[in-house]
C-alpha cells in the first residue's frame, strides 16, 4: 500500500511539474491598457517570443528569444549574468515573470519594464485587426459615409477599451467625435470626449 502510494505521489508531482512548465499557445497577447504586446510564433517545442512594451516618457523595451518548457533564457549581452523570464500561461493570458536580481534590465530604456499580465486579446482587438478597423474607418470618413465610419470603429473602442493604449484610445474617441459632430450628435460628440 505504502508504495503505491508513493508512486501515486511521484507520478502527480511530476505531471504537475509538466503542467507548471507548459509553453504558452501560439499568438498576440496584450497588456491591461495596452502598454505590451507579446507575440509568440513557431511551433511546440520551438517556440520564439517577441516583446515590446512601453514606459513612462516614452521609454521602451524589446527583448525576443526561445522559450522552452515555459522559460526563457537571455545571455547575448550578458552571459554571466542571464536574463531569466518564465511564461505562466493560462485560458485568460500569460503572466511574463522575471528573475528578482534586475538581470533584465539591460532590454528596457530606464522607466520601462516588460513584466506582468499579457491577455489575449478579444475578437477584432489584436493589432492587425485594430488597424484594418482604423484603415476602415479613414476609407469611409474620406467619402463622406460618416455612419459607416462610425460603425465600424465603434466596436474597437467598446469592444478592446481593456487593451487600447491610451494614446489609441485618445485617437479613437477623438475620431468617432469628429463622425459623431458630423452626423448632428453634438451631445455624443461631447460625451465621447469626456472623461
């Protein structure tokens, strides 16, 4: 009974260790307010990652690499002293953590940090589908089909508000109230720009 027990035990520690280590899923992940954008491609078991986010004052980070059994390890300017960032991935998003001696820092400009919450975007909020939305909306607001415009902007700013970064979102209120003043909604037009 005992060693039973105890290959029991053995067999859930080590598909919890599995589970724990897991690579995240392929595709575009965003940041709360919209301040980081991960982008993992490739394949299972050859995964690479892509960060880019933003800071107070305009500084930034980039870091990129291969993430294996849900790590990353950066050593290209650092090799004594390697950047470690781990994946935790779940339905909702992945948390990016990194190692608590600062050895990252040397990707990020002084007020800017690529650390926290990536969540997957919703339907029509990744990049790709924010700017075709944008195009959109400049292809109908030059032809004078301000409604049209309208409604095909709109769902971004309703539907991707978690995500936007606020200059985007700045930029997408500032143009539905332009549409909205020139379709007669003076009072929308106000209340887009609001706080």
């Amino acid at each position: 009974m005992n060693s039973r027990w105890m290959t029991c035990t053995a067999l859930l520690a080590l598909s919890l260790n599995h589970a724990w280590a897991a690579d995240p899923a392929i595709g575009e992940y965003i940041t709360e307010k919209g301040w980081g954008i991960l982008k993992v491609t490739g394949k299972p078991g050859a995964l690479h990652f892509d960060i880019a986010a933003i800071g107070a004052n305009g500084h930034s980070c980039s870091i990129e690499g291969s993430i294996k059994d849900g790590k990353a390890v950066l050593d290209d300017s650092s090799p004594d002293d390697p950047c470690h960032v781990r994946f935790q991935a779940d339905s909702a998003g992945i948390d990016v953590v990194l190692g608590a001696t600062g050895e990252c820092r040397q990707y990020c400009g002084m007020r800017a940090g690529f650390d926290g919450r990536y969540l997957a975007p919703a339907t029509g909020c990744r990049n790709r589908e924010r700017k075709a939305a944008q195009g959109n909306f400049v292809k109908q607001y030059g032809i004078k089909n301000y409604q049209s415009a309208l409604n095909g902007l709109l769902p971004v700013l309703n539907g991707c508000a978690a995500t936007l970064f606020w200059l985007e979102e700045a930029q997408i209120r500032n143009d539905l109230a332009v549409t909205l003043y020139h379709l007669g909604r003076k009072e929308d037009c106000l209340a887009m720009l609001g706080p």
